[in-house]
C-alpha cells in the first residue's frame, strides 16, 4: 500500500486529482473528503477538521461511513484507500484529549472507546 502511496504521489499532485464525493452526508463531506485517485481502484479518503484534525466521535464516525460507502462491493471494486490529510502540514492530532478529560459518563467514554477499536479493526480488515 505504501508503494501505491507514493507512486501515486510522486507521479501526480493531489491538486490534479478529480474529486468526488461518495456520500450524500453533508457532514461526510466537511470532515471527510473522498477523492478519486488516478489509479484505478484507488479511493483517497482527505481527512478536514481543522484545525488539527482530532479523531472525535463525529470525525470517527464519518470515517468509518466513508470507508462503509466506498469499500461497498456493491458499488465497485476498490484495491486500495489512502487516508491523509487536507489540512497543511498535520496528519492528526490523535484522540480528542479534551473530551477524554471532561467528566463523562462511563457510556460516553465507552461510546467513543468502542467507535476507535471499530475504526482500528476495519481499517486492518480491509480487503483492500
């Protein structure tokens, strides 16, 4: 995957690229932009919530909606996603530190723990 990365990358600049959204979800498309890569097959999922892109609840779930709509067999054959980043010069911030340090309930917290592991188990069971 990262050969494809790179090559993709190195052989044309994501300005260059033909955008496209695959979901209807107006947040979807704030948080999380799906763009068409010139490889074909090759899904690039943009990450956009400035100003450091933290994975809250919403980020989590619109990615985990995003991989959903384009990993979708029904709607084609996907070889492979790139998930980075629109904003300039941060991937991400990690977890939201401030919500994990607000006096949540034992739900919330468990809640927001269960949407990370669900992210962390389809993107490493991705049949891509």
């Amino acid at each position: 995957m990262r050969r494809v990365a790179h090559a993709m990358l190195r052989h044309s600049p994501l300005t260059s690229m033909k955008r496209s959204a695959v979901t209807d979800s107006e947040k979807c498309k704030n948080l999380v932009e799906v763009i068409e890569s010139p490889l074909h097959g090759i899904k690039i999922l943009s990450m956009n919530n400035a100003p450091d892109n933290v994975l809250s609840s919403s980020m989590l779930g619109m990615i985990l909606s995003c991989i959903g709509e384009v990993c979708d067999p029904e709607k084609g054959k996907c070889r492979g996603i790139v998930l980075t980043s629109s904003l300039p010069n941060i991937f991400s911030a990690g977890l939201d530190l401030q919500f994990l340090c607000t006096d949540m309930s034992y739900d919330s917290f468990s809640s927001y723990w269960k949407q990370l592991q669900a992210l962390y188990v389809t993107l490493n069971t991705l049949p891509v």
